[in-house]
C-alpha cells in the first residue's frame, strides 16, 4: 500500500494521463461504433469508410479469407495492410461481439498512441508541461477552420451553444469546403482505426533510440531484434508508417553515429522481414509511385503553399519552427528525420489518391506540436504577461480542435440489422461456403460481405484507392449481370470463381440487368421475405451434375 503510494506521489500526472487516454479512447471508440438489439450502430461520419472494414473483418470471422484477398475486390492477393482487421477478425471469431472486437483493440491503440506522445515530447524536452500540451495539441488541431465556423455562425451570445451543439465539420478539404484539410480532427482515428497503433510503434521506437543518445550507451541487441520485427511487420498493418519508419531512422542512422550500427542493425532485420511484402506489392502493382509536389494545394506556387499550411497549421505554422531553433541538438536532430516525413507527403504520391498522404502529415504535426509546446513552456515562465500570452495562443491553437470535437459528440447513428436479425445474412452465413464469391448488383454493407463472403466488386472507391483496377471489373461485372448466353456466363463466372448473383429487383441501377436471363436460366435458391433481394447458385446451374453447398429450404 506504501509503495502504491509513493508511486502516486511521484507520478501523479502520469497517473491522470494514462487514466484520461483510457477513458477518453473507450468512449471515442464506442460511441462511433456500437451494437444493439442484433444491429450494429454505426455514427453518420464513420458510416463510409466502415463500409470497408466491415467487409474486412468479417471475412476473417465469418468467412475463409486465407491466404487474405480483399473482400470487395476478391482474386488476387490482398494489397492493403490488414492486419489490424484480422486481428479484429478472430477475436470476433472466439467469440467477442463485433463491437467489443473492433473497439477494444482500436482503443488499446488510441490510448498508446495519446500515452506514447505524452512521454516522447517528456523525454525529449525533461518537462511533464510539455508533454501534456502535447497531448492537447494531438487531441485538440491548431488549424485555423474556426474561421470558417465564425463565417457561418458569427460570434453572438449564443456561441457557445452553436459549438456545442454543431454537427458538422466547418471545413473538410478536399471533400468539402474551405481549404482547412479533414484529416486533422479525431475523425481521422475513428474511421482509420488501423492508424494509430502503427504510429505508436513509430513513436516508441524512436523514443527509445532517443533514450539511449542520451544516455550514451548502446542498445542490447535484443531489443534490436524487437525492434527490427515491429518494422518488419509494419507493411501488413500500414504500409504508409513502414515508410516513415524507414525514412525516419534512416536519417537518424546519419544524425547519431554513435548508434549508427544499431540503427543499421534494426533497418536491416526489418527490411529482410518484410521484402516478400514488398516485392509482393511490386509485383501485383497497378499504381506506381509518381512525383506529385501539389498534395492538396490548390494552383501551386511559393504563395498558395504558403498559405495552404498557414491555414492548416494556423499558429503552429510560426510557433513550430521557433521551438525548433531554441530545442536542444537531440531535439533538433529528432525534428529534421520527421521533417522529411512532410517532404516526402509533398513530393511522393504511393498510390491513385493524393489525399492519402495525409498520414505523412499526420506524423510530422505529431512530431512538430512538441516543439511548438515546448515554445510555450519556456514562454510561460519569462513574466506575467508571457503567461497571459500563453493562455490566449493556447486558446487560439486548440480553438478548431474544440469546435471538430462537437460533430464527433454529436453525430447521428444508422443502424445496419446484422445476423441473425437480417434474414438474408443469416440465410448466406448458414446455405453458403465461407469462401464463395456474389456477382453483387449492389455496393455498401451487402448481406454476403456482412456474412463474411466476398463481392465480387465492393463500392469502386475501396479497391481503387488500394491500387486495383476496378473499372475493368465495373464493366465485367455489368456485363455479366446484363448476360444473354448461358455458356459464356457460366465460361466467365469459373474463369472469376463467382459461385452466386445476388439481385434486387427495388434498387434503381444505372445499367440495364437481364433480369429474365437469371430467371430462366440460373437457379433461384432464395427469396429474402424482407427486401426484395433474390440469390441465383451458378455453380448448380453452370455444373448441373455438381451438388450444391446445401439445398435452401
């Protein structure tokens, strides 16, 4: 009890900190996804891109997705980083609810990432105040879109209400107005839930080669293995932080030649490690990386860069490169190996969306918020006014990050009928082979992906963004669907491995669908009594003397 005490004593802010990431992760992580009565819970912002790992997560719990494909682009091998989602998966598959799955493990990972920050910017600055504010400015983003909120909702007597009580981001480039990026707000960590553990790992590991620099000692040769297998595993749980991880040490390797052979040791265990990935990617790849300087600035020029990240980076835009100039030499060596995660997002576009490079960004801000804390620490303690100061740049730099946190709060959920209660899920989990394929006429959330199988082409945007090339698949996929020809349907479905069409007769489609074809010619094994959704079996009507999975009843 003493000692429980004494640690209390000591650590006090430690204590909270770790207290306040758990219970706020928790929270976040459920409140954006939750379930109920058999439907799962899902809030309006989080509702698109849960329509990927949804499907994801699925096939590995309720289908048989190994070695993995990506379930809304089945076929060739999985091109995005799934591991996360596997894991997710099989816990779903021993038995925990599919939100206790999916939430448990991206809270573990938010609350580490929220404690890895706050320790980072306290050993690299020896000041607790700094890795606090650290945390803030991580939680809370320093842009400066309240402006845009002040045009829309003027500053009155009831402020504070339009706050609190907002439901909608006041700027979410490139996919809405203003120029102020949507990737800096939490939105970012409960719809990528895969993110933040990776990053964590990112921070820890250089947190570590920072603790050794200084105390001058080098790094037990075991922990160089741990290390180079976290970096070897990071380019099937984030190929993105795989390459800041690199990109990072790498510089680091030429800033700290006292541990240049350790680092080169740790870059080494984990390129060997992950080379078959690598090469894996190279092979099957549809996008090759291209030089692309823009990102998302709109008209390129020194003025348009300028004031694309005054806007995005609002005070921290003059504050971080302060902090930089007056840091000690490890923190200015630690700035200029995340530095080139920023050059690297403006200069490198990996994949066909150039918005996807915000994660480079996401990690520099990380990085840079510290030493913009650290600015205002050191200010703090000049005089009184400087402390006056403090508080109105830290009201200023978390303003926005206040006002996006209200949306979060407040977000409505659709809630989407899971098995058992959605019948036409139920009918495919129980009549169908864990790893069959639907020739799908429809996109989001369809009962065969929320059955664990694959569709044969998932909404156009997931499979795209990961490098695949859909259009191709888009126009085979009407094709098929509008067919005339038994045999060429049937030569085209095992040449694709399709084992079932699904149909709804109530969707409006832009493309004509032979529906008379499928009556005549396919087998209709079930009828849902709730939507007007039909399954066909091809493989019982493409190979009569083949017996299907199981009759419907």
């Amino acid at each position: 009890m003493n000692k429980l005490l004494l640690f209390a004593k000591k650590y006090p802010v430690e204590i909270v900190l770790v207290i306040f990431a758990l219970s706020f992760s928790f929270w976040l992580m459920f409140h954006t996804f939750s379930y109920n009565d058999g439907q799962m819970l899902i809030t309006g912002k989080a509702w698109s891109d849960f329509a990927s790992h949804v499907p994801l997560v699925r096939s590995f719990s309720f289908g048989d997705n190994f070695p993995p494909e990506f379930p809304l682009f089945p076929g060739p091998p999985i091109r995005y980083h799934f591991l996360f989602y596997l894991l997710v998966g099989y816990l779903e598959k021993i038995g925990l609810r599919i939100d206790y799955a999916l939430n448990i493990p991206s809270a573990l990972s938010f609350a580490a990432l929220v404690i890895v920050i706050y320790f980072f910017a306290k050993t690299l600055f020896k000041s607790r105040a700094v890795g606090v504010l650290s945390v803030v400015f991580f939680l809370l983003n320093g842009s400066l879109s309240f402006l845009e909120f002040f045009k829309d909702h003027p500053l009155s007597t009831n402020t504070i209400q339009d706050i609190t009580a907002n439901t909608t981001f006041p700027s979410f480039a490139p996919y809405g107005k203003s120029i102020v990026s949507a990737f800096w707000n939490l939105n970012i960590y409960t719809n990528q839930r895969h993110l933040a553990l990776p990053l964590a790992f990112l921070f820890a590991i250089v947190l570590f080669i920072i603790k050794f620099e200084k105390r001058q000692k080098h790094i037990p040769i075991y922990s160089l293995v741990v290390i180079g297998i976290l970096i070897g595993i990071l380019p099937f749980s984030h190929s993105s932080v795989f390459i800041m991880a690199l990109s990072v040490l790498g510089i680091l390797l030429l800033l700290l030649p006292k541990l240049r052979k350790s680092i080169f040791l740790i870059l080494l265990i984990g390129g060997l490690l992950s080379l078959p990935r690598i090469l894996f990617l190279k092979e099957t790849a549809t996008f090759i990386p291209t030089i692309n300087l823009n990102y998302l600035v709109p008209n390129l020029s020194i003025l348009s860069f300028l004031y694309y990240w005054l806007m995005n980076l609002g005070l921290f835009f003059f504050l971080i490169p302060i902090g930089v100039l007056i840091s000690p030499l490890i923190g200015k060596k630690v700035f200029f190996a995340f530095l080139s995660l920023f050059f690297i997002g403006h200069t490198i576009q990996f994949s066909p969306e150039i918005a996807a490079n915000h994660k480079f960004f996401n990690a520099f801000l990380i990085l840079g918020n510290m030493f913009a804390a650290y600015l205002l620490a050191r200010l703090w303690n000049w005089h009184i006014l400087s402390k006056l100061l403090v508080s109105i740049l830290i009201f200023l730099m978390t303003l926005s990050g206040i006002i996006d946190f209200f949306p979060i709060k407040n977000d409505s959920k659709i809630a989407l009928a899971d098995y058992p209660k959605n019948q036409d899920v139920a009918w495919i989990i129980k009549n169908t082979e864990k790893n069959s394929i639907f020739l799908n006429s429809t996109y989001l959330y369809h009962p065969a992906s929320l059955a664990g199988r694959k569709i044969f082409l998932g909404w156009p945007y997931f499979p795209w963004s990961a490098g695949y090339d859909t259009l191709t698949r888009d126009n085979l996929r009407k094709s098929l669907l509008n067919s005339t020809n038994l045999d060429l349907f049937c030569k085209e479905s095992k040449k694709n491995n399709i084992n079932y069409v699904e149909l709804n007769i109530s969707e409006k489609y832009g493309f004509p669908i032979n529906y008379s074809f499928f009556d005549k010619n396919i087998d209709k094994v079930y009828k849902s009594t709730i939507s007007d959704l039909s399954i066909y079996d091809i493989n019982k009507s493409c190979n009569p003397r083949e017996k299907p999975f199981r009759q419907s009843g």
